[in-house]
C-alpha cells in the first residue's frame, strides 16, 4: 500500500466514526426519554419536604417514586421544599398533586380527622360526594361503638372500602424506632421503649471506656420545648416520658391498661358517663424553687388537666377532646367524665376510644394555678415519674441531666413483674447526625443510643460488643392524592369507566398504586425492617390493622390495563420511554456501526492483498 493510500484512510476513518456519535445524538434527540407531553400520557408533580439538617429519607422515596411511575408513561417532577413551607402548602392549602406524608400517630386511631369532611387533617380533599357518605357512615358507627369487635369489624370494613373505592393513598410504611446499646445492659425491652424499661435494666458489669453502673448515658435528637401539649421533637418526648407518667398507659399495641396513674375505670349511663379512679399515694417531684416538696396527685390535678387538653388556647389538637362534654370531681379519688362523641344524634353517644384518648400527662393545679409560674414550668418541669429533671445542669443544645425520683411509685408496665431504678443519673445527651452519635456509642461515651427512624445505622455497628433491637412506631408514612387535580381527582371522580364503581380518576390512582415497588425501597433504605403497610392505618395498631385489605403488588401489566380503563391508549411495549429508547437506540447504533465495521474489514483484506 502506498504512502498516499495510507493518509488517505485515517480521515475517512475519523468521519465515519463522527457520523457515528452525530446519530448517537440524534437518537438521543429523537427517540429519547423526555419530560413533554409527548413522551409521557400525562405530567404532574410530587412534594416532599426536608428539614435543615435532619436525617430523613424523603428525598429518596421520591426519586424511586418518579422512577417507578416513569415505567408507566407518567412524568413527576419532585418539588421539595422546608417543612414550615410545605405544611402551609401542602397541609393547610392542599397546593400539591402528589405528596409524601409522614403522619405520627395520635393516642387511638383517628382516621375520622384524615377523612372527615372539612376537618384539619383532610390534605386529601376527600368529599362525602365522592363515595355517597360510606366513609362518613362507617367513621360515625366506629366513633360510638364501645364493643371491641364490633370496632375492629367496622374498621376492617373502612379500610377495605377506602382501599378499594377511594384510594387516597398509597400506605409505604410503619417506621421503626432503632436502639443500640452496649451488651453489658440487661433489661431492655425494645418494644415498650427506653422509659418503660428503665425499671428492669440493669448494667451487668462494665463495659470498655466506662466508669461506673450508677449513671447511664443516652445519645438522642434536639429538644426545645417540655410542655407535653406542644412536643414536637423525639428526644423532648423521651425527656418528658422519664420525667411524668401517663393518666391511662397503653401497651406496645395502643391498649388502654391499668398500670398508668389511673389505676380502675368503670363505665355507666350505656358508656355515656367514665369514672377514673387515681390510684393513691402518687407523690408529686419538687418543683425547682422548692416551695410545693410533698404534693400528691389529686383529682383536682386531673380536672384542671382536662381543662388544658380541652381547650383550643392551650392545646392545639384539643379538637381530638370534643367527645367530652362535661367533667367534675366524683369524689376524692374519682373524677367523672360525661361523653357525648356526636351532638347531631338525641341524645348523650358513647366514645369507642375514650380510654385511649387519657393517654396524656397530668398538670400540677396547685402549682400552675398562679399563670406566672408558667415560664418557669416550661423551663424547669417536672411531674410524678421516675426521674427529675435538673434544669441548673441542663443545657438545651448540649444535654439534660435527671436524677432518680426516690419517691417513685414504683409501678412498671410489665405487670407483675418487680421494678427498680437502678441508675441513680441519667445524662441525655444531644447529636445532629447519627454518624456523630455512632461514634459517641462506639467510643464509650454513650451506654444506649436512640437512632430515630434509621435502621440502616445497623450495618454501622460492631456485632461483637452491641446489641440493635427495633420497636414499631405509632406512624404512617404514604403518597398521598390531591382528589381535586385535574388527571386523578377533581371531575375525573365522577367520570364512570367499564369497571362498576371504578371511576376514571380511581382507575388512574389505581395505577399509579400498581407500579410503586416499596419492597425495594424498604431493602434499600431500610434494611426491609420498616413494615410494608397497605392501608390508611399505621400496623402500630395490630389488634385493628387490617391485614386482608385489598393490595396493590408491583404489576406494571396491571398498571397498564387501570390505564387502558381510564381511557389512555397504552401498551406494555410503549409504556417505559427507557425500553423505546434503547431499543431504537440500539438499532440506529448498529445500522450504522456495521457498515463501518464492513469497511474498515474490507480495507484491512485489501492491505493483506497488497503486501502479498
């Protein structure tokens, strides 16, 4: 081959692999995934929110939300924005199209708040017009049953209809709360939490970096504020939780029991009038200026607690109390609470969770009476629980300091079994991130650490001197449906389809359901350790959890034919823009790679021919 022949080949060669990448682009351009309306059957969007710092995982269940509703034709833009934002966008305004939601769990399950019509925690725009007033009727009859069953029947019968002929949500999970703790503790029972195992635990021996068995350390959050109306932090709830006892204490399943400060009850008038009986001799702590040292709780102390709980100045969620009609002192040591759950009927109506809503913690009315102690109470509280709270070693970003109550009553959640405090101090010490807090355990500074909802932190720990225990929380994370958006909701609820009861905005929703792989993301995530929940009703609430509900699986074919149903024209093989793209991609690549490769092999068969 000649000089010439040889210079000549290089450029011809560089064009054609030029021609090449310019119709890789092309494809790209063309036939690529995109977010118009022309490669997706409809667009919308979906919010989440972050708050500063805080360790949350919904930035991530929204990029696998997006991905996994992509696979259907259907475009989602994530907005997220800072908590107070969203609450006043997403929960008051209900400005959104599809939103992730965590909801923490009231006392008893209130799904009377998130689906009743024009209450506070309705983000859905649900309207007794969209399903002719089933779910109001099947929330009124569970509201005045008193029978167990019965409640637990009609609620099963919600949860299947709202499932089923609503779907205002897509249920993702039950969190779980993560401890660590070094394996020297002895005692601890993940499932009713650091307060109530604290009577049983004990330290056997010591382990590495640690001095003494007297004082125990525990890594948690920030904390603010120890009013028990306004708790908002997880730590500031351990504070309080160490710090006072409950009027009625409900078990790992939200069962009223009798091991609270209310000791008996007894109901009269067909469950219309509760009787609390105090249980005697529950000293109150000191308060910090020492002028009350020996009070004992009264059933004043009840009745003026009942007097903040339901009123709308001092507790925000006082609306939860407008059961209660009426109260007053029975006699000296029971207090009477007249029900009436629903002013329209004749007549005084039972409350089916009256027990369960005096899960609260008692005020001392000898002491707040005089409204300038109030500053002082938020600052420096206390109440008749295990420990006291020293406000003088306290520091709110650093860490709070509580003593052993030695006048504790000595009564523990674990019935029969005896209780003792055998730390004299704890220290709760404060950590922004779970790294930090990892460290602070691992380093022996911490004895029990409170990661929040993370489990994953697990893969972090050495098996070898640490224990991990899990315990479900009374909460409901889900994707929640704006019922008024134009695609999924709004006229579309009312537009009927070939499916008797199944809406056009209903078979969409359905399929959007159809396609979220929450398996996934628990694994991912969460070490598959979060409860995969399928109804609007946390699995914290096991005894009422419906655990036949009608599911959504992943089924990308079922997702296809709700479309098809809601009139979308759609099939498997163009559904995901990804598999169109790389299909098309893939042949554009090769029609035009192979004849280069031809002619780069015909010239090489050539050269040989020519050296010959």
């Amino acid at each position: 081959m000649s000089k010439h022949d040889k210079t000549l080949s290089k450029p011809i060669v560089y064009v054609l692999i030029a021609l090449v990448v310019l119709s890789s682009i092309f494809a790209i351009m063309m036939f690529g995934p995109g977010t118009g309306p022309s490669n997706s059957l409809f667009d919308s969007s979906l919010r989440y929110y972050t708050k500063g710092t805080e360790e949350l995982y919904y930035v991530d269940y929204a990029q696998d939300i997006i991905q996994n509703v992509r696979e259907m034709g259907v475009e989602l833009t994530g907005i997220s924005s800072e908590y107070s934002i969203f609450l006043d966008q997403v929960m008051a305004n209900k400005e959104y199209d599809m939103a992730i939601i965590e909801l923490e769990g009231d006392t008893s399950p209130h799904l009377e708040f998130l689906f009743g019509e024009g209450t506070s925690n309705n983000i859905f725009n649900f309207e007794n017009i969209m399903d002719g007033n089933i779910t109001k009727n099947l929330l009124g009859n569970i509201t005045i049953e008193t029978d167990f069953n019965a409640r637990r029947t009609l609620l099963y019968q919600l949860q299947e209809h709202l499932m089923t002929n609503v779907l205002p949500m897509v249920p993702l999970f039950t969190p779980v709360r993560t401890f660590a703790y070094w394996d020297n503790i002895e005692g601890f029972v993940n499932e009713i939490g650091i307060a109530h195992s604290l009577p049983y635990m004990t330290f056997n021996g010591l382990h590495e970096y640690q001095d003494s068995t007297d004082i125990l350390y525990i890594g948690a959050g920030k904390w603010f504020d120890l009013n028990p109306l306004t708790l908002s932090e997880d730590a500031e709830e351990l504070i309080v939780s160490l710090m006072m006892d409950k009027l009625i204490e409900l078990d790992e399943k939200g069962t009223a029991t009798k091991l609270g400060l209310v000791d008996n009850w007894g109901f009269e008038d067909n469950y219309t009038t509760l009787l609390l009986h105090i249980r005697d001799s529950i000293d109150w702590q000191s308060d910090v200026d020492g002028l009350f040292p020996s009070e004992v709780l009264t059933v004043d102390d009840v009745v003026f607690t009942l007097d903040l709980y339901t009123n709308s100045s001092s507790n925000p969620d006082s609306a939860i109390y407008n059961w209660i009609e009426n109260y007053e002192v029975y006699n000296s040591s029971t207090v009477a609470i007249y029900i009436d759950s629903d002013s329209t009927r004749a007549g005084r109506q039972p409350y089916g969770f009256a027990l369960e809503d005096l899960a609260i913690y008692p005020y001392p009315s000898y002491y707040l009476t005089d409204e300038n102690r109030w500053t002082k109470y938020k600052d420096s509280p206390f109440g008749t629980g295990k420990y006291y709270f020293n406000s003088t070693e306290s520091q709110v970003d650093l860490a709070a300091v509580m003593y052993k109550f030695e006048n504790w009553h000595g009564n523990g959640m674990i019935d029969g079994m005896p209780t003792n405090l055998a730390f004299d101090q704890i220290e709760i010490q404060m950590y922004e991130d779970s790294y930090t807090m990892n460290l602070a355990l691992q380093e022996g500074r911490l004895d029990l650490a409170d990661f929040k909802k993370s489990p994953i932190i697990e893969d972090a720990i050495p098996v070898d001197y640490f224990k991990v225990e899990f315990k479900l929380e009374n909460s409901l994370i889900f994707i929640a449906f704006n019922l008024k958006n134009d695609v999924f909701g709004g006229v579309n609820n009312f537009i009927a389809t070939n499916e008797t009861g199944v809406s056009k905005a209903l078979a969409i929703r359905k399929a959007i359901a159809s396609v979220i792989q929450k398996s996934l993301t628990n694994s991912r995530l969460h070490n598959g350790h979060y409860n995969l929940t399928d109804t609007p009703l946390p699995y914290y609430y096991s005894d009422y959890y419906y655990s036949s509900v009608t599911k959504y699986p992943y089924s990308i074919d079922a997702a296809i034919d709700y479309l098809k149903l809601a009139g979308f024209n759609i099939s498997s093989e163009n559904a995901t823009d990804e598999t169109s793209f790389s299909l098309v991609s893939t042949v554009v690549g090769l029609s035009i790679v192979s004849p280069i490769s031809v002619l780069i092999i015909n010239r090489k068969k050539k050269q040989v021919k020519l050296n010959d």
